[in-house]
C-alpha cells in the first residue's frame, strides 16, 4: 500500500515523500508510532501543492546560489541530542531535521532531499554537504551535542568512537598473525625433493675418488 512518510524513516525515505510499503508493515509498525498516513488521493494532492510552494525558495541561477552559499557557509546548526556514555545518539539527526533547522535559525528552505548527508548516529562535529545549484554545494558546519553538556575535543570524540567499535583493531591484528607465519615460513629452508636428487648425484660424482687413489698406492708398494 501506498503512505505518505510523517517523518523520516531510514531505508524508507524521507518526510513527504509518498512510498509503497507492505500493508502489515505500515499497521503494526508505521501508522502506530505516527511515522506515516495513508497516501490518499486528497493527501497526496495537498502534499504536492505544498511542496510546489516550497520549489520557489529553491535557487534559479547560479548568482542566487552562490549567495545562499554564502549565507549558509558562516551558519553553524546545534542539536541538543540524548547520547549514551560512548557518543551514540538515542535516534538520529536527519535531513529533514537540518532542513528544518535551517527554515527555523536561517530563514533559509532548501530541499532536504538535496542535503547529501545520511543520518547522524553520533555526537561530533559534522560538515553536511548541500547541493544548492548545478555545481554550486555548500558545507554547513553542524554540531550535534550531548543534551545538558557540553562537545568533547576530536580526541575524546575518537576514543569514545573507538571504546564503542574495539572490533576493527582486533581484527587487523588477527590478520597481521598469519601474516608473520608466512613470511617465517618463507624464510624456512624446505627438504630435498625428487627434482633435487639428480643435482646430488652430480655433487657426489664430481667428488675426488680417493679410495681409487689409495688402492693404486698399494699396488705401486
């Protein structure tokens, strides 16, 4: 059946969009947690109006982007987010979260859809790319913060990261073990083989006969 999405939902799409999902889906997980309606006719005619509204906020020369690109590269977003104690957000900062965001603190619309940036999982400071015009993209510096605290340093931020995801390290340092058995292996002398034996018969027949030597001695006495 087909909905009309009432926030955004990962791997589905973002708010407004109109998808198609499987009718047990959208009862028993979608309609119940408000995340989407049922796209009827009336609701989707509505939704393309407002969207049409929102289209004449969108740049229409590149001069036009050049200056929102301008407005928007000395802007810098907050979110105050629930995090637990290694950075991992409680949800998610998205799209449509930065697009509203920036309608609320810039007075600036732009398309969520042109925000290329997935949702924020973690604490941290963010540069979310958006495509304002052909060939015209600003970064928007973006901070997403620990609610009621304050944004640890880069090296926090990474040791917290990597407290979280220890699994990558060890990883590397399993490869690195069969690794080193290789090269010592490599380096290990390997025994004579059948093709070796014929250079052996030669080494032993280019050796001096000194019993022959001897026996002619005795004969010469």
């Amino acid at each position: 059946m087909e909905v009309i999405l009432l926030k955004d939902v990962e791997k589905i799409g973002l708010r407004g969009d109109v998808v198609s999902v499987a009718r047990g889906y959208a009862r028993n997980f979608l309609f119940p947690r408000s995340l989407a309606e049922e796209a009827t006719p009336a609701r989707v005619a509505e939704l393309q109006k407002r969207e049409a509204q929102r289209a004449r906020h969108d740049a229409k020369t590149a001069d036009e982007a050049q200056a929102l690109a301008k407005k928007l590269g000395s802007a810098e977003l907050r979110f105050e987010v629930k995090s637990g104690p290694t950075g991992s957000l409680f949800g998610s900062v998205t799209p449509t979260d930065i697009a509203d965001q920036l309608w609320e603190t810039q007075k600036i619309r732009v398309d969520r859809r042109k925000i290329k940036q997935d949702a924020i999982k973690r604490i941290g400071r963010y540069q979310v790319p958006i495509d304002l015009f052909q060939d015209v993209t600003v970064e928007v510096r973006t901070l997403v913060v620990p609610e009621g605290a304050e944004l640890p340093s880069d090296e926090e931020l990474a040791a917290m990261e990597a407290a979280e995801n220890p699994q990558p390290e060890a990883a590397a340092a399993e490869a690195e073990g069969p690794a080193e058995i290789e090269e010592i292996l490599d380096e290990t002398p390997t025994p004579a083989t059948e093709a070796d034996e014929p250079v052996a018969a030669e080494a032993e027949a280019e050796e001096p006969d000194w019993r022959a030597d001897a026996e002619a001695a005795l004969r010469e006495e």
